[in-house]
C-alpha cells in the first residue's frame, strides 16, 4: 500500500484554548563519559538487525515544538518519503507547534488528546512543554534492548540531552545547531571593508561593526546582531544561568555582566526598538531588508532565503577562550511516555541518526551532522547549489565550549536574560537594574510553573 506523509488535521469539533508557544565534539571530559557508559549499552549485533524492520503497520505522530516547521515544509526537511521507504509499515504524521505554525501547542494537543509518539526539541524548547506534561520516557532500557549504538553520536550532544532530562536518556540527538556568523558581502564591498575571517576575537569584531554601522542613501546599516536568547543558552563562557543546587537564577553575576558588555557594546552603535532586538525581526533585517552586515544566529537554519552574496564565518571567539565555539546544542527526537509504539518509534530514531540518512541530509544541507568527529561536515551542502563557494567548515567550531548546567527551566532563565539584554540594549535601563529584575522574574517564573 502506498504511504504518503500527512500532516495531522484536528476536527472542528476540538477546542483549541489561546496560547503562546514559545554542534562538532563535545568537551574531552563529556566525550569520555559518554563513550564509556554507551560502550557497555551497546548490545551484540544481531539484537542491532532488529532495528532495520517495522512488521506491523503503524502511524507515528511527529509533534514539534520548535516551531521551526510547518506541515509544508516538513516532509521535505526530514524526507519522510525516504524514511517510509526504510520502512513500509510505517505512515508519518506531522503536527507542527502553536496555531502560528498551523498547529497547536503542546498542552493542547494533550486536552485535546491526540495521540503523541515523537516529539522535536531542542534543549530551549521540551522544558515547559514536553516536561511540564510529563510525556517524558526514559529509553535507556529500549536502547539496550534494541541494541542502539549510542556510541556513534556526538558526546556533547547527548551529554546534554542527558542533563535536560536530570540525568536521564530520553531522545536521541540527530542533528547539531551551526554557531557560524554569517555576514553579507555587499555591505562589506560598499563600503570597502575587508571581509571577515575564522579566528576574529569580538574585539575584532565590534571594530568591524563600527565601520559598517552607518547611514547611506538615507538607509540605516547595521554592523551586526546576535540572537542573544540563544548565545546565553550556548555562551561561549560556560556560565550557568541558574545556580544547580538551589535553582536560582545567576545571570547577574559579574561573569555574567562581562558576557552582557560584550554584546551589548554592539547595541551602543545603534538606535534601536525592543522589537529589532527580538530574533526574528533581526533575521528580517538581514535577509529581507539586507541591512546588517554581520549576523549571528547561533541556532536554527544556516541557509539564507533572499540574501545571495553571503558567507561564513567561524564564531568569533574571546580572546582569553581562542579557539571556543559556543557550546553544542542538538535537535532532539523525543519518544513520547504516552505513545504505544515506543519500539517503533526508536526504529525511526536508529534510521535518522544512520549514515545513510546523516550523510544525505548533510549533502542536501539540511541538517548538521550529529555524529561523532564531525562526520559528514565535509559533504555539508554539496547537493545544494546556495551552499557552493561558501565556507561552511565555519558552520561549527574546532572545539565547543564545556556544557553549562541544564534543567527543564533553562528556557525560562534564557528567556528573562534575554528580555534583560533587550532592556539594555534599547537604554531602557542600565545593567545592573536590568539583570536584578531579569533574575527576580525568571525565578518567580519557576517557583509558579506547575509541574504535573
């Protein structure tokens, strides 16, 4: 029987309550744990061969709460034509998150009571969702069982899908956020300014903002932007948002403070609204608009849709840390507690995390290699003609920053470090009232967030 992809659609009759939705070797001391503790999982190779074959028919429902994908652009993105060839049996459905995205978020899909085996996430995303609902399942047990080799996947990224979970395995990485600095060579060869290179210390960099930063034709230029929600998640530094033993937030500090300096040094070059702080404005501006020369992203994409004449970069670094990216941060494929098909849905997992399956999406340029050693980074893009020419060995970093401390709530300290950034950046308030109040909020946003 023919199968197709197919975006789940709820009937009429659900009611859908308001709401908002919201990578490369890891350290040498996660790697070394984590090689050791999968090496002892890893069961023989002929439990392994199990893994290649789905008997019974089965339908998996895919939820994301990324808010990446829409139901359009998902079966192309994860080649779900390529993963029901694999296996036959198996029809694929895909619920994207919050109404914005043609969906619905992750505690109406629970009122709703739609059914749940797969679940998308980043380490930003499953805390107040996939946590707060307790659709966690701890899949060490199956891994073992199966024979998942668990020692072919990035250590880092595992590493910290294992401190998301308090310790325990429950998803599988399959790909890596880049940390590349993309930057637009019009502006760079307007204004006759060398193009960056790999290696740039910040301070290389803000020097370069500086004379990028101007007005021409009655047109504002901006040097660069930076999605700060996600270089505190990944900040190159390895501060902690949140203090382990108690909880509480921590991005007042005076680390932290040197951290916010040197971005918010960037901000002081501009005049700027709170709404051109905010990510997805900033990714307008450098891709639509085409008004800022240098842009950091630190998550997500590494393509660019309208902008041509663009490049890569390595993240710069600081100069006392040479050489260290930000920290590894995985797409994640979570199997639901609630689903009946949790075998099933490992099978799945096993294929996207194949080589067959990594090395392919990674030649499309689609997905960041999740596996060890950078495997299949020297194929990034090379099916893909926006990829050409370009520099995308940039797009992770020779050596990733040693994992902070996370727990379901480091969404939610992110969140109010951002907001705090935002409060300096537009010189709404100074620093230190910024991050005092940025601490009080994501701490009572803990203390009030309720746990099932």
């Amino acid at each position: 029987m023919k199968k197709r992809w197919v975006a789940l659609m709820l009937g009429t009759a659900i009611a859908v309550t308001a709401g908002c939705g919201g990578t490369s070797a890891g350290t040498k001391d996660n790697a070394g744990g984590a090689a050791n503790e999968d090496k002892k999982g890893t069961a023989e190779p002929a439990a392994a061969a199990g893994l290649d074959k789905i008997d019974k028919p089965v339908t998996l429902v895919v939820f994301d709460t990324t808010g990446n994908w829409t139901k359009d652009n998902f079966s192309e993105a994860f080649s779900g034509s390529k993963i029901m060839q694999k296996f036959p049996n198996v029809t694929l459905k895909f619920m994207p998150f919050h109404k914005t995205r043609g969906g619905l978020t992750t505690d109406e899909m629970i009122a709703a009571g739609e059914q749940i085996d797969l679940i998308v996430g980043t380490p930003g995303t499953v805390g107040a969702g996939m946590y707060n609902q307790k659709l966690e399942a701890d899949i060490a047990p199956l891994v073992k069982t199966l024979g998942f080799d668990m020692s072919r996947l990035n250590p880092g990224a595992v590493s910290i899908v294992k401190e998301v979970g308090n310790g325990t395995l429950h998803g599988i990485p399959f790909a890596m956020s880049h940390t590349a600095m993309m930057y637009n060579k019009d502006i760079f060869d307007k204004f006759g300014v060398a193009y960056p290179k790999d290696g740039m210390t910040w301070d290389d960099t803000y020097e370069l903002a500086k004379k990028l930063t101007r007005t021409d034709g009655g047109k504002a230029y901006y040097g660069m932007f930076i999605s700060f929600y996600h270089a505190a998640l990944r900040n190159q530094l390895s501060l902690n948002l949140f203090e382990p033993a108690s909880g509480k937030s921590a991005f007042d500090s005076g680390a932290w403070k040197t951290f916010y300096g040197n971005f918010s040094r960037f901000y002081d070059l501009y005049n700027l609204d709170a709404t051109q702080v905010v990510a997805a404005q900033q990714k307008k501006m450098w891709d639509e608009e085409q008004v800022v020369a240098m842009y950091m992203p630190v998550s997500g994409d590494p393509s660019v849709k309208g902008l041509k004449n663009y490049d890569y970069m390595q993240s710069p670094v600081f100069k006392d840390k040479p050489g260290v990216g930000p920290q590894a941060y995985p797409f994640t494929m979570y199997i639901s507690q609630t689903s009946k098909h949790k075998e099933d849905a490992l099978k799945v997992i096993n294929y996207l995390v194949s080589d067959e399956y990594q090395k392919a999406k990674a030649e499309e340029g689609t997905f960041i290699p999740a596996l060890k050693d950078n495997k299949y980074l020297d194929v990034f893009g090379k099916s893909n003609p926006g990829y050409q020419g370009k520099n995308v060995k940039a797009l992770l970093p020779a050596v990733h920053a040693e994992s902070s401390k996370w727990n379901a709530f480091t969404g939610t300290y992110a969140k109010e470090a951002l907001n705090a950034f935002i409060d300096i950046a537009i010189k709404a308030k100074d620093a230190n009232t910024a991050l005092r109040e940025g601490v009080e909020r994501a701490d009572k946003a803990v203390q009030t967030a309720t746990f099932k």
